[in-house]
C-alpha cells in the first residue's frame, strides 16, 4: 500500500473537506488516502485511523459507515441539524456530540460548530459542520503526543474535547469583560441608546445559548467516565476528570453571568426610574415656581376693583409677592434636592 503522506514541512493549512491519517504509535504511516481504503488499513496490527470531516454529503459518510459499520442512529444525528451535545453508546463505538464556541463581543454573535465524534479502539472519526472550528490544534497536540502510542484513542479524545472545553473558557471570558464594561457604565448620567440596548438584547441571547449547549457538556464527560461503559482507560481516567472539572468551572461561570446579567437589568430598570422621578420632580418645582406669577398677576389683572387697584403701590405688592414667593419656593426646592 502506497505511504500518502504529504512532503515534510506540509503545513495544515488549506485543510481538505476529508482528512484521513493512519498512525502506528506516535508515527502517521498513511496521510490522505481514500475513504475506501479505511478498512484495509484497519487490517494491518497496531494501527489506529483518524478521520476528519468538514460539512461531508450524505454519500460520503455512508460510505464511512460502511468501512467502520457506524450504527445508523449515529449515522443520522450526525447529519441532522442543531444535535444536543450528548454521549450515545452502540456496541462497536461510541457517538459523541458536541460544539466549538467562539464569541464575538461586537457583534454580540456565538459562532458555533457542530462536532460530532464516533469513537472506537482502533480508529477516531470527527465530522465537522462547519470550518470555523480549525482542526490545526488538535493535529500538532497528537503530532508532539508521547502518549499516544500508549493510551490511543482515549488520547484523540481527549485532545479534542481538551481544546474544545478550553475555548468555553474564552467565551466566559469575552462574556465578563463585556459586563464589567457595562457594569462600569451602568451608572453614567448618560442613559443608553438603542444601539446599546440591542447590544445588551443580543449579548443576554447569546449568554442564553452558550448556556444551553455547557450544561450537557458536563452530562456527556461523566458520561464517558462511568466505570460500567469501560470508555475511558484507568490511565487516562485522571484526564477527563480533568475536563470535567473545566466543564464545571465554565457551567458555574455561566451562572454568575446569568445572575449578574439580571441584576443588571434589574438595576437598570431601577435606576432608570430613579431618573425619571428626578426628572419629574425638577419639572413640577419648575412648574409650582411659576404657578405662584402666574396666580398673583392673574389676580391683580382681573378687571374688577381690588385693593391697590390703579395705583403704584399696587404693583410694588404684586410684584413684591411673585419675588417673594417665588423666591420662598426655589429655595424649599433647592434645600430638598428638588431643583
């Protein structure tokens, strides 16, 4: 069988749609051959196979079931839409699913990418929804891999989850800093705009989301780490109980953003009634300040004789009373915080 590899120094990018390997131990014997010829590499000893697959057609994965007899349940959740992240377990291998995150805090968007993962002892195959999760990581951690002629599979695995899980922590991380800044300018006399308001609808939504798909993460790598499925060997047991404690940190870390987002609003819709009652209580002093001219000259305009009427000390009264009460008013306001 011919050696596939690519020359020395290939570098990983431009990665193709199917990327297969053949490694013995920590050695790729094979690189890029066909999805026909999965089984015959299996055939040899001490081989493992990976393959990785980028939005692959229907016939294409078929045709890998058929090399590796993938159970047709997997089959499917593989090629449907929106998969819960999750662990299935058939008497071959096992299915995994789950996503890569990434946040973008400026547009308050949650790039996602579907990873669905079918596990067996002698060969690992990813199929990918989408690029915008780059492969490239996972490739250099098994190429500098001591561990992986001895631990195989389980040390794919990890690998994968390991990079997945630690891009949660940068989302967590876009999510915190984005509501520090809010937290910052949440008491700013300058009320926000309905460009930030959006902002903050689609930042909550995509908290929302990200929420959704860590949860079951934590269920899926216990999953894996119960004893009675034999999926995870003793050696590499301490690993994913690694992954499981990162899982729970960023699950824990989505709740404190959670709670922190609502006591955001909350104090947002307090303090924006607090304005609000400032605001009216300026206007209606304003308003009894010139209430009291208006009521005095209104009275002293009447067309009926009053006392004063027609004479200078009329309107030395009259406006000695405007300056007076008025005067009286600004100052009960001002003293009261009301002006």
């Amino acid at each position: 069988m011919p050696d596939m590899r690519p020359p020395l120094g290939d570098s990983f990018g431009n990665m193709p749609r199917v990327h297969t390997r053949a490694y013995r131990g920590t050695e790729i014997v094979a690189e890029h051959f066909p999805i026909d010829d999965v089984s015959e590499y299996l055939a040899q000893p001490d081989l493992m196979i990976w393959v990785d697959m980028c939005a692959p057609e229907k016939m294409e994965l078929e045709a890998l079931a058929e090399e590796l007899g993938l159970h047709e349940l997997a089959i499917e959740d593989a090629l449907s839409p929106h998969q819960r992240p999750k662990v299935d377990f058939y008497d071959s291998h096992l299915f995994i699913s789950c996503h890569a995150l990434e946040m973008d805090a400026t547009t308050g968007s949650l790039c996602e990418t579907e990873i669905n993962v079918f596990v067996n002892s002698s060969w690992f195959v990813t199929v990918r929804k989408n690029d915008a999760f780059d492969v490239t990581p996972v490739l250099h951690r098994l190429d500098r891999a001591s561990n992986l002629a001895a631990h195989g599979v389980n040390f794919m695995l990890y690998g994968l989850l390991d990079i997945v899980i630690d891009g949660y922590f940068d989302v967590a991380n876009a999510f915190d800093e984005y509501y520090d800044a809010v937290s910052e300018g949440l008491f700013a006399d300058v009320p926000l705009n309905p460009s930030e308001q959006r902002d903050w609808f689609m930042m909550r939504r995509a908290l929302v989301r990200f929420h959704r798909l860590v949860v079951p993460m934590r269920e899926s790598i216990s999953g894996l780490m119960r004893r009675e499925h034999s999926s995870v060997s003793e050696t590499m047991y301490p690993y994913f109980q690694d992954l499981y404690d990162h899982v729970l940190r960023v699950t824990e870390s989505t709740e404190a953003l959670r709670d922190l987002v609502a006591t955001i609003v909350e104090t947002n819709l307090s303090l924006r009634d607090y304005r609000q009652n400032q605001v009216m209580k300026k206007v209606t002093s304003w308003a009894a300040i010139i209430a009291v001219p208006t009521l005095i000259t209104g009275y002293y305009g009447m067309n009926v004789p009053y006392p004063g009427s027609g004479t200078s000390i009329g309107v030395a009264v009259s406006g000695g009373l405007v300056a007076v009460l008025s005067g009286a008013l600004f100052f009960v306001f001002r003293k009261r915080e009301w002006l």
